[in-house]
C-alpha cells in the first residue's frame, strides 16, 4: 500500500456526480429524497448593476 496512488483530477463528470451526491445527503438529512435535478446556466449581470 505504501506505493498506491490515486486519481485525484477532477473532471466534468466527477464534480457532476459530486454535486449529485452532495445534494442527495443535504436531502436525507432533512428527511426528503431527491426525484430530479435539472442544471442551468447562472445569468451573468451586467457590469455597473447589483
């Protein structure tokens, strides 16, 4: 074990599937269950507002 290494990169699909089980242990510990996610861009304010 002394020479084991691990991937650590984290691609599109890792964090995708790290989000997913973030929200899904948020959701159980409140007592609920995930039945969809659905992903959207932010929109980006324009310069000079907010």
């Amino acid at each position: 074990m002394e020479n084991q290494k691990f991937d650590m990169e984290v691609t599109d699909e890792r964090l995708a599937f790290m989000k997913d089980q973030l929200l899904r242990l948020y959701a159980d510990q409140l007592g609920m269950e995930v039945v969809s996610v659905k992903v959207t861009p932010v929109k980006k304010e324009k310069e000079g507002t907010a």
